[in-house]
C-alpha cells in the first residue's frame, strides 16, 4: 500500500458550502467537500477543478491550498491537500455525479448538523470556514 494524493474543493458562496454526499467508497453516505484522487501528469490545481465538475457539474477556479489531511485505514492511506475554491459565473445548483449521491449547497450554520466525514467540522472550524459552538 502507498499513500495516494488527493485534492478537496472548499467553495464557499453566499454564505453556503458546497458539499457531496459520498456514494461509495471510503466514507459511503457521508457528506464532505468535493474532491478525489489526483491522476497521473495532472496539477493540483486540475484535479480540483476536474473533480467539482464530475461530481457537481459546476466549474470552479482553484485558489490558495487551505490545509491538509491524512486519512489512515487498514485498506487506504490518503493525503488529502484541501483547496478554496471560487465559482465561475452565477451560483448554478449542483447536481450529483461520478461518485456523489448527492450535491448541494448547503448553508454554513447546518453543514455540522450533517452526517459528515471524520474531522471535517474540526478541519473546517479550524481553518475559519466555520464557525463551531461548543
């Protein structure tokens, strides 16, 4: 087993998160932000913009690296270098594909009332995308 790159798209707009819910694989029926793994000979900055369009259909503009994480199992070991992420043209409504049950956009006052992956809150909470009340 080696580590795999991955990417996530933090896109924030009009005060909601983009988020999918996974439909298989690692974390299967939990939501997050959209992203995956990161192909052969592809930038960072393409894999972000590739994978907000398969699994949301919207077209994004990479930014700055918000932070990362590393998810360790007895099957995987990812490293996941989360982005923020900007909408291109108006705020469209997402629609589910590649590996999403589901996508919307979801107000920040209830993405932590989902069902979310491991340490999202925390990660996004930490890196002041959200604003978490103890």
């Amino acid at each position: 087993m080696r580590p795999e790159i991955c990417v996530g798209a933090v896109v924030v707009d009009d005060e909601r998160l983009l988020m999918i819910r996974r439909g298989h694989g690692p974390a299967a029926g939990e939501w997050s932000v959209p992203g995956g793994r990161v192909e052969v000979g592809e930038t960072l900055a393409e894999a972000v913009v590739r994978e907000v369009m398969e699994e949301t259909g919207l077209e994004v503009v990479c930014d700055d690296l918000l932070g990362w994480v590393e998810r360790i199992s007895d099957e995987d070991h990812f490293v996941i270098l989360d982005f923020r992420a900007s909408l291109l043209g108006g705020a469209d409504e997402p629609t589910a594909g590649d590996d999403a049950a589901e996508a919307a956009w979801v107000p920040l006052h209830q993405v932590s009332d989902l069902a979310l992956v491991e340490g999202l809150a925390e990660f996004l909470s930490d890196h002041g995308v959200l604003q978490l009340f103890a």
